[in-house]
C-alpha cells in the first residue's frame, strides 16, 4: 500500500465522498489513490480502532498526515490549489486553514442532505430542425448521384 501516497476518507462522509470523486482525477494523475477509512487494510495500515473525524494521507515514506496538514500537502499537488499552499506556508495562513478544516470535519454529517449529490435528470433533446436549403441540397445531391450511378 506504499507505493503511492494513499488518500484515506470516510466513506459514509457525503461531503468526503463527493470532494474526493471531484479531485480524483487530478491526484491519481499526480500519484495519490485513494480508500475508504472504512476498509480493514487502511484501518490496520493506520493502527486505527474506528474512523477518525479527519481523512488521513499516508505517503510513501510512511508518514501520516491528518485534516488541514494533509489538505495543504494535497494543494500543492494540485495546480490551481497550489497557490493556496503556498499562501499557507508564507504568510502565516496554516493555522487559520487548519481551524477551518476541524469545524469543517467536526460539522461534516450535519447537512447531509444538502451536501449530497442531486441527481439530474436530462432535459430531452430534439434533434436539430432541417431547414429548406438544406432540404434542397440533399434532394439535389442524391439526383445527380443517381444519374452518374444509372445504367446507360
């Protein structure tokens, strides 16, 4: 499991499970896979009793990374999240991001119906209206087409 920096989420977290759907494909493109808290090999890999109230990011090195320390490592990775990180680590930003991430995490359950996915419906499409002109184009196209293709 230590091949690749490892995206460790709470699966029954709405919010969780749509934030880590939306970034996948820009971290799996950077090397991060992603499981569930809740699947035993992370839970034994983590030495974890139950589900903690913060993802964690396990790195190839072994180190293990919770809440905002592991969404500012995670923004650095990301092109347009990295000046974010950077802001984070210049100016002093980290502490207030991190609090953010705890009562982020800490109320994460709270609206879950409003943080899960809607699902939506396709408005049904008609095809697009044939004008006249171009009516007129295939009649005559198929008219020569059958004079050049007639026996003679």
């Amino acid at each position: 499991m230590t091949d690749h920096a490892w995206i460790c989420y709470d699966a029954e977290c709405a919010l969780c499970r749509r934030w880590t759907a939306r970034l996948k494909p820009w971290l799996v493109r950077r090397g991060y896979r992603c499981a569930a808290l809740q699947r035993r090999a992370v839970r034994a890999r983590l030495d974890l009793a139950g589900v903690p109230g913060e993802f964690k990011l396990l790195l190839p090195d072994g180190r293990v990374l919770g809440g905002g320390d592991a969404a500012l490592h995670l923004a650095g990775a990301i092109d347009w999240a990295r000046p974010l990180a950077l802001a984070a680590r210049l100016i002093g930003l980290r502490g207030p991001l991190c609090w953010f991430y705890r009562v982020l995490a800490r109320n994460r359950h709270r609206h879950a119906a409003a943080i899960a996915p809607r699902r939506v419906v396709p408005a049904r499409v008609a095809p697009p209206a044939r004008t006249a002109r171009k009516r007129a184009f295939d009649a005559a196209w198929i008219g020569a087409l059958a004079q050049v293709l007639a026996p003679r």
